[in-house]
C-alpha cells in the first residue's frame, strides 16, 4: 500500500484541492483495502460502490483503482458518505458509513462555507480563511483513526459481472454509433435512449 502522502497527493492532483470530504474518502479507501487485504485494482479486481457523489467518490476512484471506464466504480446516489470495497479474488467485500457527528466544522468555517460555497459574496480575506481552515480540517481527518469517521461492516459480496465490450450499431433515428445492447426497439427502429427519450 502507497504512504499516506502519496495517496493524498494522487487525490488531490486528482481532485483539485484537498477538502474534508476527500480526505474522508482517502481515509475510507484506504482503510476498506486494508481489511480486504487487497491492493489498488489494476483491472476489474476490485470494484468500489459510492452512495454520494460529493468530493470523497474521486478519493475511492483514485485509490481504489476502481473507475466508471474499466465498469468497476458503481454510483447509487443515496446521499450517504458511504461506501462498498468488493474483492472479486477474495470473494469478500465490505461497507464503510460515516458516523453521526463524526467530522464537525467550527462555527465559524460553517458560516465561511455558507458564504464561499452558498450564494454570498466572500471577501477575498474570507476566502482566504475559509480554505486555511477547510484544509486544517482535512489534515485532522486524515490523521484520525478511521474507527472514529466510519463504521465498517461486512457484507455479503453481490459480486457485479465484469464490464461489457461490445461493438457498435448506429441509431436509426439519429445515426450515432451506440453499444448494440443498448438500441432498444420502438415500432420497427433500433433507438438509442436519448432518440426514445426525445
């Protein structure tokens, strides 16, 4: 397994920035990886499932290996930090939750979040302080046990297949090349989703 500075460089050259939710997800990948005892997926290994879609799913995606484009990295937007490592070779999988109340920002970067990531207009000394202290906070989550931010439980492996490759067929209505299995019929034409949506 990387250092945490590296895994932590990797996700922020990834993201953009370090913020408390990436760090959240860097500490929830880490720590699911380690209780499988698997590395960083190379292929289709290791297949990560995210219930939000808020910073810390790019934290899962880098260090987990798990992406949108090998078909091992499955959203369902439930709005929970939490987050399912599944080892295809170990048969095993387990659920990461934030806890209750586990990361709480001041009062002051509470209000600061408002106005910078809300609808107000921050000074550029607002500003400034808003990202010194969203950072600050990172840095703690990143040093916490993960115990204190998650609940980890295991569960049964719902094992997904293993991503399609399949050639194109065009769309009869608007001529663009889709995956074949995808063209449903609709009276007599093969239609993509966004042709039969229109």
């Amino acid at each position: 397994m990387n250092t945490l500075e590296d895994d932590v460089r990797r996700c922020v050259d990834f993201h953009g920035h370090l913020c408390p939710g990436l760090a959240l997800g860097i500490v929830a990948a880490r720590a699911g990886l380690e209780e499988l005892g698997v590395d960083r997926s190379h292929d289709e290994e290791v297949v990560s499932c995210i219930e939000t879609d808020a910073c810390c799913a790019d934290a899962v995606q880098v260090i987990s290996g798990s992406t949108f484009g090998k078909g091992n990295f499955m959203h369902k937007d439930v709005g929970k930090v939490a987050m399912t490592f599944i080892s295809r070779d170990r048969e095993a999988s387990v659920r990461l939750c934030l806890k209750p109340g586990a990361i709480r920002l001041s009062d002051a970067h509470r209000a600061l979040m408002d106005k910078v990531m809300g609808q107000g207009s921050p000074t550029e000394a607002q500003h400034k302080e808003f990202w010194r202290l969203h950072n600050q906070r990172a840095e703690e989550i990143l040093h916490m046990p993960w115990s204190d931010l998650f609940s980890m439980t295991t569960v049964a492996p719902a094992i997904p297949p293993k991503a399609v490759i399949e050639p194109s067929a065009l769309c009869d209505r608007c001529g663009e090349p889709v995956m074949a299995s995808k063209l449903k019929e609709v009276d007599g034409s093969a239609l993509c989703l966004t042709c039969r949506s229109a």
